[in-house]
C-alpha cells in the first residue's frame, strides 16, 4: 500500500515507512481494508507518517498499480442519478419501438408506462448487491465474457466505508465514509436485459472477472472537498464520449448509507455504488464497445481509471 506525493510522481511505501515509525498501530499498513479496520486514530498516524516525507519512495511509473480496494467486504450498487434513468429508460423505448412488428405492437409500447422511472426509485435509494469478488484495477485488460454480444461502460463513483455502524441518520452518514474511488461498472448489455425480465437483478450482466473496475487510488473524504461538485468525464480511445457531475446525484451517499443501515450493519471496507452518471454508458447514447477499445473514467481530484477491453468468441 503506497500514498501519492510530489505531484503523484512518487509513492510513499507506507508499509516500509510503518516498520521504522513507532507512532503507527502495527500491521495497519499492510493492505487498505487493514488500515480503514484500524480506525481514525491510526489513519491520522498515517498522515501524519505521510507529512513528515521521510518515508521510501518509488516512481509512480516504474510501478503496475492495482484496485485500491481489491476484495470490499460487500458492494453495494446503487442508483443515484435521475438522467441516467430517463436516457436509459427512453432509449429502450426505441430499441422496442424499432422491432415492433406492426401498428398495433407500436401503439401498445407507446401507451406502456414500462419506460417511465418507477415510483420506487424517488421513495428509496434502490440498489442491488454488486461481487465484491470480480474486482480489476487501473490498465487491467479485462475480458469481454464469451456469452455476451454487447458490452458497455458505466462512469460511477463509490465510497468506501470506514467506520461500522447500524440505524445511522442521514446526517452523521458522510462520518462513516473513508473516501472515494472511481467505479467502472461494465455491463453485458444483452445478458442484463435478458436475465432482467426475471425480476431478480442483473445477474450475470454485470458478474464477470474483472466486471467491477477501481481506482486508480482512494481518496480520502478530508481530501475530496465537496464530494458532490466533481467533473466525469469517459473517454473511448481518446475521445470524450460522456460528461457529467457529481452534483446532479438525486440519492446521495448519505441517503444510501441511511437506507443501507436500517436495522443493519454496515462494516468498514463496504463500498456503495453512485450509480451512472447522466450520460455515462453507451446504452444512454448508442455506442456499445467494440474489442480492443480503450475506455478512459475521468474524475475531479480523484484521477483517472484506464482499461482495455478484449472480447472473446461467443459461446
């Protein structure tokens, strides 16, 4: 585990510099669920460890960083924004609209209200529980899953809990938070819709090796300022396909975390899912991934998480 410095050009080797530093609790540098577990108490030892800038250093670039977080203890996604849903929802519509095989099925579609957000989603932060098992990180190249013909990316963000707690209220919620990190929630569009019409969540379009993407650091939640004033940003080789911010988020991390803890638990180490930002998949603007693209997420003060992604031949 490293801290960012000069710049991010160098990586202070935390676990190195706690050996020599009798001030740190033992042993919570040696992954991050160790230090989020160990508390505040040891996380100011760590900044403080970091300010004194006498620790060992690498060079960013002769290092492969991996997912800040790579096994959450849980992972919760959620939806927190409102223009995701109505893209998303409207271009279904088409989609559905386009296969209709006459006037009649068109008329029917046009008169559903199976495209409009249901009421649920303005009563509750809705979500469902992502694998905390299928976790890649920065420059990973992730494999596209054989049984799936269309592929997408989705720009997220989540926080990462750091303190337990149940029955917390929507103001002391943001107190749970450890920091943030960016979230690539890539989608088997097909499998998903699919898998769907069983009212059970998105399955397997969203559970594969490497589906759920982090990084490329944690910032913490003293260091992110207004978490809800952030640029998104997504890129598909170089160029900018989506754009967003934080500050649309309908549900915000408090109110998932509140809704989250009713007459539960929840553990340091957790991460909750923003949801996608308006604009930020290919289902919201017709542009699926193809093999080999690049997708780059982009955020305010947090940085940028790069990956390939290579498909397989279908199953």
């Amino acid at each position: 585990m490293g801290a960012w410095v000069d710049g991010d050009r160098l990586i202070v080797d935390l676990n190195a510099a706690a050996r020599t530093a009798g001030a740190v609790p033992p042993g919570c540098c040696e992954s991050m669920l160790a230090l989020i577990d160990a508390g505040p108490e040891a996380w100011g030892a760590v900044r403080s460890l970091i300010d004194r800038g006498d620790g060992p250093t690498v060079a960013t670039n002769a290092v492969s960083l991996c997912a800040p977080l790579p096994r959450p203890r849980l992972f919760r996604d959620f939806l927190g924004f409102e223009e995701h849903l109505v893209n998303a929802f409207r271009m279904a519509r088409t989609l559905r609209l386009s296969q209709a095989r006459n006037e009649a099925e068109r008329a029917a579609i046009e008169s559903s209200n199976a495209f409009d957000i249901p009421a649920i989603w303005y009563e509750s932060p809705i979500y469902y529980t992502a694998s905390h098992l299928c976790i890649a990180g920065p420059e990973a190249e992730i494999t596209w899953p054989a049984y799936s013909a269309i592929m997408d990316y989705e720009l997220e963000f989540a926080a990462v809990i750091g303190r337990p707690g149940k029955d917390i209220t929507r103001e002391r919620a943001l107190s749970h938070v450890f920091g943030f990190t960016i979230f690539n929630d890539l989608s088997a569009r097909d499998e998903q819709m699919r898998v769907m019409d069983g009212k059970l969540g998105p399955g397997k379009g969203k559970e594969f090796d490497g589906s759920n993407v982090l990084g490329p650091c944690i910032v913490t939640l003293d260091e992110i300022g207004d978490p809800y004033a952030l640029e998104m940003v997504a890129r598909i080789n170089g160029e900018e396909v989506s754009r967003g911010n934080s500050s649309a988020m309908h549900h915000r991390f408090e109110d998932m975390i509140a809704f989250a803890a009713r007459g539960q638990t929840i553990h340091a180490g957790e991460l909750f899912g923003s949801g996608t930002v308006g604009s930020g998949c290919g289902l919201e603007h017709g542009r699926m991934l193809k093999d080999g693209d690049v997708v780059e997420l982009e955020m305010e003060r947090i940085g940028i998480l790069r990956n390939r992604i290579r498909r397989v031949a279908m199953s």
